[in-house]
C-alpha cells in the first residue's frame, strides 16, 4: 500500500476502533473486551464523543450507520435522522417574516434520532446490554475528562453559538471554553445514559425527558412536540451502491447526501487516472469538476423520500455519467453548470470492526458546533439545528413541512470488492462530506493507499455553486498555480474546513486502521 504524505502508520489488529478522540477509541475497545461486538463498540464511542466532543455531537443528534455482518454481500442501512415538528406548517414559517430557518434557537431543531438508534443498534446487533454499552461514556460525563488540543480550539470557536443559560453553565468555564488539559463534566448527561441503560429509549422519547426537551424547544420558538418525540422510529432502508473501477462504493439514500459521492465517482471514473499521480494538477482539476456537477444533482435532488421521488436510477448510471462528464475541459474550470435532470458541518464520524468479522461505519452530528445552542435544562442534551437546512422555497424538494426529514449532509460509507466487504469509512466536514469520501475512494482504488495515507493526502474543499476551491496545507504549490491557470478561484487556508475521518480496511485476516491528522483521534486494536 502507498503511503504518499502520511506521517502515522496504520494500525493492524484482529479488533479495532477508530474515532475523533484517543478516549473514546479505548472505550470502544474496552467494550470488545468485556465481549461486545462491533456493534456494541460503535455505540460506544458514540456515547464517549457525546461527552468528550460535545460541540460536535450527542444524543441530541442525528446519527446513520452502516452495518456489515459476516458473510453480506452489502450493509445494513440504518437511518437515525429526525423529522421536524408539527407545530408549524411552511404558511406559519413564512408569516414570521423568515427567508430560511434561523442556524439558531428553537426553530431548526428536529426530532433526535441519534438515541434511538443507539439503542436499537445493540438491541438488534449487539451482544452486551445497552447499560453496559453507556458505562464508559456515563464513567467520564460524572467524573470528567481532560480536553485535548484540538478538542480545546474547537471549543473555543463556537461558544458562542451557546443560546441559553443551561448551554452556558454546562459547556463552558466561567464563560469561556476549557483549555488543553482542564478537566470538563456533565453529570446530567450521566444521568440521562443511566436512566436509558435501565428503561430503555423510551425514557428518552417519552415522560420527564421529552416533556423536558419540547418545552425548551417552544420557548425558544420551535415546533417539537411530546408526541413528535415518542413517535420517532429508525429508518431500516437499502443502501446506494456505485461501482467505481471494480469496486462498490455504498451510501445512504436520501434524505443524505451520499449519492452524491456516488455521482462525483461515476464522473471520475469517465477518465483514465493511469498516467496521472496523486499529486497532479490534472486529477484536481478532473475532480473538482465533477464535484460541480454531483453536487449540482445533490441540491436540486435530495429530500426526505417520503415527500419526492429522487430519480436515483438515472442520477446514478453510467449512461448519464458518461454525459455529465462530456461538459468537462481538462484545460479550464466550468462557471455556468447545472443538474442535469429537472426535480419533480460539526459531527463525529468512527468506525469499528471485530475479529468476527463484523463492521460498523457509524456518523453522528449535531450539524453546526453546538447545534441549535440550546441545552435542554436538567439534562445535558445538547439539541442538533438541522433543521436549519430545510427551504423555504415552495417549489423545491427540500421544502419545509411539518414532519418532514430535512436535507442531511452526514453520511458514513463502505466499500466491498468482489461481494465481500473491503473496508468501512467516514469523513466528517458538512457539506464536505461527499466530495471528501471520492477523494478518499480515489486515493485507495486509483492509488493503492493504505487507510492513514488515503485519510491524510491534501484534499480540497470546492464551495457549491461558484469557482472557489480551498486547498489544504502541504498540497504542491505546482496544483496552486495549475488550478488558477483554469480558472479556479483559490482560497486561503488554514481554517477553510477539510473535515476529519477515520478509516478501517480488510487486511488479509486482520483489519488495517487509520485516524485522519486533522483530529485529535486515533485508530486501535488488539
């Protein structure tokens, strides 16, 4: 496997667990020795990161997983997404006076799906009990954590998006954000996994908890209700699937942007990269532009399924590839592109494998740091802003309705050679995600890079909708100067966005693991 920019080995062991943070790895690690599975181990982490990445993350969430089990030819496909309240209707939005729903407060929050499918996860996947499972994250919500380095500098930068008081005495200092080494807690959160552990996710969705949850979402002008709550179930739906020179490559379906992965990779594949390295102006430039076009698909198309039929079978084909890819010069970058077909941010991602044979690509979000900034008093839920993604725009498939999924930017992925699995991956990074994850394919089908190499190579950051492109520190000055010379408008970096990922592979009868540089995680095993 070529390692081209790395600066970390891959981790090679019978289990393994990567995640964004060092603790919550040797939590899902520690899990696979008490005799959890895989399974098991994701929710795990998950549960750890709640705690120990709180800006990023929680209960109060969304979460997708994608779950191989011994033998499949193809994963389970687990959607833990929300659906917004059904106390407005787009008539009642749009007599406020709004042109989108605000980032913030009350009005973006939708219904969290991460603890459902949490618990439904190792009830249907699992060998430990779910009390068990939470032990590790209620150890360091009631009896601290040490901040990391760059767990610290996050933190600081969204402080600010902390809305009301509980928000405030829960997650920061005196004000301010922890610094490196300063030990945080949240024994209320503690309590919340206790009382989950014993009762099950209904006492979540329902009773003190939910009452909790809805009325801090309407004083700070929401839309949730009790019973929007205790009528949330997890998705069970059929992952996408494109091959990509020999190898399947599986996402989410809508309402996640996965497909739209799928879309970038069927157009790159229109083009030979044999005689092309990792390192060129010529792939940059072949994969920006077709990032313009699966992305152009992607936000005319995607919407909660139960509301439009996405014509994926088209949107998906080779045949329609091949035209797409037509409309692209290798000598000058596109400016006026669309979808070809008429329509009828913060977050954690890890992944987790078993010597049994078991793997699991998991993601959970509260979309931006912090989420909606509201902290459900008494409880420690932090409440995701989702919601916030939805249009305004009475003709679009990602409209407003009540009860309706919006738009959803995390998506885990895997990839399996020949029917059997070959690895499970992620990258987090918002509207990133998509494009990130054809990268990340590319560098390992094109360029035979191990996980670490294939997670750490200079990725860039194409903004929808224009011709700017951040590129990352350490990509070759001679790719700055090419992409300007075909009209790409470069940005500066650092703090452009790249994301984070983590990635685990099939090795022989081992696993090959790797933890993306941009976060303070790692991958492990044993």
């Amino acid at each position: 496997m070529v390692n081209v920019v790395s600066g970390r080995s891959d981790v090679v062991a019978a289990n393994m667990v990567a995640s964004s943070s060092p603790l919550a790895t040797e939590a899902g690690l520690e899990v696979l020795r008490r005799g959890g599975n895989a399974v098991d181990a994701a929710v795990a982490v998950a549960a750890v990161l709640d705690v120990v990445e709180p800006f990023s993350t929680g209960c109060g969430g969304d979460a997708f997983s994608l779950v191989h089990l011994p033998g499949a030819p193809k994963p389970l496909c687990y959607n833990g997404s929300g659906r917004s309240g059904s106390l407005a209707t787009l008539d009642d939005i749009l007599g406020m006076g709004l042109d989108s729903i605000p980032l913030r407060g009350g009005a973006p929050v939708t219904v969290p799906g991460g603890m459902r499918l949490w618990a439904d996860l190792v009830t249907w996947h699992g060998d430990l009990e779910l009390s068990e499972v939470l032990h590790p994250a209620i150890h360091y919500a009631r009896n601290g954590f040490p901040v990391s380095p760059i767990i610290s500098r996050n933190w600081a930068d969204v402080v600010p998006a902390l809305q009301n008081d509980e928000a405030k005495r829960v997650f920061t200092i005196d004000g301010r954000a922890p610094g490196v080494g300063e030990m945080m807690r949240n024994p209320d959160i503690a309590d919340v996994f206790e009382s989950v552990g014993r009762e099950g996710p209904e006492a979540f969705y329902t009773g003190t908890t939910a009452r909790a949850i809805a009325n801090t979402v309407q004083r700070h002008g929401g839309f949730l209700t009790e019973d929007d709550l205790s009528e949330h179930t997890t998705m069970k739906t059929e992952a996408l699937a494109a091959n990509y020179r020999g190898v399947d490559v599986f996402e989410h379906p809508p309402n996640g942007q996965g497909f739209a992965a799928l879309i970038m990779l069927n157009i790159m594949e229109q083009f030979s990269f044999d005689d092309i390295g990792p390192l060129d102006v010529e792939r940059y430039h072949l994969m920006i532009e077709a990032k313009k076009l699966a992305y152009a698909d992607l936000h005319a198309h995607n919407a909660d399924p139960a509301f439009y039929d996405c014509p994926l079978d088209e949107l998906l084909s080779k045949n329609y590839a091949r035209r797409r890819a037509q409309m692209i010069d290798r000598h000058r970058a596109m400016n006026d592109y669309g979808s070809g077909l008429l329509s009828g941010s913060d977050t954690v991602y890890l992944c987790t494998a078993d010597a049994e044979g078991r793997a699991v690509s998991f993601i959970n979000s509260l979309y931006r740091g912090f989420g909606s900034g509201l902290v459900v008093p008494g409880t420690g839920i932090k409440l995701q802003n989702r919601g916030n993604l939805f249009s305004l725009d009475p003709a679009h498939p990602n409209c407003y309705a009540p009860k309706k999924l919006p738009f959803h930017t995390i998506i885990p992925g895997a990839i399996y050679r020949d029917g059997d699995l070959y690895g499970v991956f992620g990258i987090m990074g918002g509207a990133h995600q998509s494009q990130a994850h054809a990268q990340f394919v590319s560098n390992i089908v094109d360029y035979k890079m191990g996980p670490q190499a294939a997670l750490d190579h200079p990725r860039f950051n194409h903004v929808h909708e224009s011709n700017k492109v951040g590129l990352e520190i350490g990509t070759p000055e001679e790719i700055f100067s090419g992409l300007k010379t075909r009209g790409h408008d470069l940005l500066p970096e650092p703090r452009f966005g790249f994301g984070g990922g983590q990635a685990i592979l099939r090795v022989e009868n081992a696993w090959i693991g790797g933890s993306d540089r941009r976060k303070d995680g790692q991958a492990s095993g044993f």
